[in-house]
C-alpha cells in the first residue's frame, strides 16, 4: 500500500475506538492511529428444521419400545448451522481488513466484536471494529488484526510474541432425551447424580469448539481466549448447546528476555 494514502504526521485528523490509557500506550509503542475500521455481515440461515444433524452417539433404551414409549436418546452436532457462523463472521473479518488497507495501516488493534440475530433466530449478524494503526518505521505487508491494545499488547511483544489474527470458532451439539431419563426408574437416581445426556453435549461443544480454534490457529499460539456457552430447550425434547470461542493469534519472533534478577533495597527485618 503506497504511504500516500497516509495521512502526513502531525495532520491530527483521526478516529479511535480506544480508551485512553490504551491510546497512550499505543503511541508510546509507535503505533500511529489513522481510523476507525469496520466489518460487517448480515446473513440468512434456514430454519432449524432444514438443517440435518449428524447423531455421534445413542442412549440406551429404557424397556421395550412401543406406541407410548419414547425412542431412544441420542447426542448430535449441528454442522451446517456452524458453517454459516463461520462463513458470517470472516466475511466480517476479511471486510475489516480492507478498511484498514484502503488508509494504508499495518494493523487493527482493540477490535470488539459483536454477534447476534437481527431479525429472528434464522439470522447470523456480526459487526467487527477497530482501530487501524500504521507502525513507525514498518514496511507493507499483510494487515494483522488483534483484540489486544494498550498495556496488554506492549507487554506481549516485550514477551517476544507479535499479534497476527483473531480467530471465531464455533460448534452447537444437541441433545434428544427421549427415554433415558426412565433409564434409572422414578426417583431411583439420588439428588446430584451425573445428567450424562446434557454433560455429554456442553462436552462436546465445548471441546470442537476449542478443537477448532486450535486447528485454526495452526503452529502459532492462541492468546486471550474467551468462551461464551448458550444453552436453549427446543421442541421435541431436545436441547441446543452453542458454544462460540474468540482468540487471539500470535506469533513467536524472538525468545523472551529473562527477567532481571531482584535486588534487595531494603530489608523488613531487624
């Protein structure tokens, strides 16, 4: 990107989304802000209904299976709905980063992000924003994008590690009880025995969640995650797990500098 596009130093004509000691301490790295950038994406998924959901594993049946028994339980993940989260928030990602580029800035820092359903639960809306830093003395290159800002980022490059990219994972598991619940017989079971069928998918999306993530993070290191589990009932006895993971990608460039060996400047003692 030519420097062209830069505003001159000195010109004072920029917007932040930072606060002011991460503001500060920004400029106190070299990072000079240029604007507020943005990314945005609103989608339409289809009914949960259309979806198909691959079942991982089934519970044992309660007694013999007849008109008024309930099938069997089983545990499933909801793949497609994932999908279009996925496909949601990096398009927000990818339109984030060509703001920052159209003012020439090497990076985003502080981005906030926000998910949700505009319209109704058939929808995936996600809004990205940041502010674009250009970095003293830098050339071009890819634009890096981070959550981190102020202190937190000074203190990860004093660690030696350098922000790249934030990365959005996400697996929703289902649960259909059906009749383990009768497994154990009426009040056969005491107060604070493991629920295996509801364990068994905050288990699972817990864990693909953070599987992936960690496949999209690669040989890079994955820094200031942040979980967020939603739990809904839906109909038929089955209940959703959502859960979402946002992280920070970084890189090692250097090792870490050794800390300074603490020298005594005054004793509590007599």
């Amino acid at each position: 990107m030519a420097d062209t596009a830069v505003p001159a130093a000195g010109a004072g004509v920029f917007d932040s989304g930072l606060t002011t000691p991460d503001f500060a301490a920004c400029l106190a790295m070299g990072l000079q802000p240029l604007r507020l950038a943005q990314g945005f994406y609103c989608g339409q998924m289809a009914a949960w209904s259309g979806y198909q959901a691959a079942i991982l594993q089934r519970y044992p049946c309660a007694g013999h299976y007849d008109s008024n028994h309930a099938p069997p339980g089983w545990l499933a993940e909801h793949s497609m709905v994932d999908d279009a989260w996925h496909t949601a928030f990096d398009t927000a990602l990818q339109r984030l980063r060509q703001e920052a580029e159209e003012v020439g800035a090497h990076g985003i820092v502080g981005v906030q992000v926000e998910l949700g359903h505009p319209a109704h639960e058939n929808s995936t809306e996600v809004h990205l924003y940041g502010t674009a830093v250009r970095v003293a003395g830098a050339g071009a290159g890819p634009v890096w994008v981070t959550r981190i800002a102020g202190h937190k980022l000074a203190k990860l490059i004093e660690a030696g590690y350098v922000p790249d990219d934030v990365v959005y994972s996400r697996c929703t598991g289902i649960s259909y009880e059906g009749c383990y619940p009768e497994h154990y017989g009426t009040n056969m079971v005491p107060a604070g025995s493991t629920f295996t069928p509801i364990e068994a998918v905050h288990r699972l999306a817990r864990q693909r969640a953070l599987e992936e993530a960690r496949r999209k993070t690669g040989p890079n290191a994955l820094y200031g995650v942040e979980i967020g589990v939603y739990e809904w009932e839906g109909g038929g006895e089955r209940t959703y797990v959502s859960c979402h993971v946002l992280g920070n990608v970084v890189r090692r460039v250097r090792p870490t500098m050794p800390l300074a060996v603490p020298v005594t400047t005054m004793s509590l003692h007599d």
